[in-house]
C-alpha cells in the first residue's frame, strides 16, 4: 500500500543509516576526542544517500553543539 516513490525514500533512509553504522570512528586523545576518516567509503555512501556535504557531516559525527 505505500506508493514506490515513497518505497524508494523509506529503502535510501535505511541504507543511508545501515551505511552510518559502519562508519569507523576512531578515538584520540584517550577518548575525548575522535574523527572519521574523509577516505571512509560509508561515509560517502551516507552523505550520498541523503545529500548531505561530506566534509560537514565528517565534523559533526564527532562535535556536538
């Protein structure tokens, strides 16, 4: 019953996160601090999956504000 243009977004969202999950986020500094990789290829097929800038969501992974 949902519409496939609808079935397409829902299937994007839930390989984007699937995608999320296996982002490798490395700790520094004794856990204070980390970063992810701007090579790790799930975080492009995130940041592709949703159209979001890579270099932004890299930051913010790893800062709140």
């Amino acid at each position: 019953g949902v519409k496939e243009s609808h079935q397409m977004t829902i299937f994007r969202i839930i390989a984007a996160i699937l995608h999320l999950g296996n982002l490798e986020i490395q700790g520094e500094r004794d856990g204070e601090a980390c970063h992810v990789s701007s090579e790790d290829e799930h975080l492009s097929n995130f940041c592709g999956l949703l159209g979001v800038e890579h270099s932004q969501m890299q930051h913010w992974l790893c800062h709140c504000k």
